[in-house]
C-alpha cells in the first residue's frame, strides 16, 4: 500500500474535526468508519461489488452532510438533495469510468459494472439505515434505543449487505 491514500484518508479525518460544532445528518465516526472500509477493500483486493457497497454508503453520508451544511447556512432552493446526489454520484463515479476503474466490459456482474452495483446496493442499503434510526427515535420520543445507534445501524446495514454478496453472490472477499 502507497502511504498517499493512507495520509489523504488521515488528513480528511484531521480536517473533519475542524468543521464539528454539532451533530449532523450522519455521524463523522461512521463516515470516517465507511472512508477506512472503502480503502481497505481496495488495498485488500476485493471484489469490486463489496468495495462499492461501501462506497456507496459513503456518497450517501457526504450527501447528508452536505445538506445538513446547506441548512445550517440557510442555503435553500429546489431540488438541493438532486443537486447535491448528483454532484457526489458524479465526482465519484466519473473520475473512476475515465481511469477505466468503471466500465470495463469484463467487470460486470448481473450486466451491471461491478463497483457501480455496489455502489447502488450500498447506497441503498444506508438510506434503509437512516430511515430505520428515524423511524426508531420517532417510536421512542425522540430518543435513540442504544448508545451511538447513529453510528452502529449504518455501519451494521453496510456490514449485512456485504455479507449477503460475498456469500450468496459468491463476491470474492479475499
């Protein structure tokens, strides 16, 4: 492993504590926690499918945080949460398909790019995540059930969903 991804993921870890002033859509933990998950997959050679789970839930939490930032600077227009999905899915995905990480005719699966499937079940997977720990606080007055819930349900849905590929699709995990 080259120390460049390793001191960008430690930079972006220092640099999130500067911005913290209060809670925000998704936890900085779990974002930092979904951030190390993506490199490792990558530095472990993992298939493809699991690292864009993971991916995939880190677009969706970066497009919650912007939103949340967007709302705490009173920043208010039509469609903020299209902008914003479609510039993360964007600056995500369009770098890897030039780079020839994404679109190669033989990293398919189900006739769908491998990271670009993981990246849409991964997505998915953290908005069941936020939806649930909504739906959870809003049953208990507004309270979590269980310390850092914020933090443990998208980690746990990431975790599941790459499970269930690696063992019912049969993506190679090492």
């Amino acid at each position: 492993m080259t120390k460049k991804p390793f001191s960008i993921l430690i930079t972006v870890f220092l640099l999130s504590f500067l911005t913290l002033n209060q809670a925000q859509a998704v936890c900085p933990v779990c974002t930092i926690a979904v951030g190390a998950g993506v490199g490792l997959c990558r530095w472990l050679g993992i298939d493809d499918v699991l690292s864009g789970i993971w991916v995939g839930g880190l677009i969706i939490s970066m497009i919650g945080w912007l939103l949340n930032w967007l709302e705490s600077k009173q920043i208010r227009f039509k469609l903020r949460w299209l902008a914003a999905s479609l510039f993360f899915y964007s600056i995500i995905i369009l770098p890897l398909f030039w780079k020839g990480i994404v679109g190669h005719p033989l990293n398919t699966f189900w006739g769908i790019d491998k990271l670009v499937l993981g990246i849409i079940f991964g997505s998915f997977a953290f908005l069941l995540s936020i939806w649930l720990n909504s739906f959870l606080k809003s049953k208990n007055q507004g309270k979590v059930f269980f310390p850092f819930q914020k933090v443990v349900l998208p980690l746990l849905f990431l975790v599941i969903t790459t499970i269930i590929f690696h063992y019912i699709v049969g993506c190679k995990l090492f």
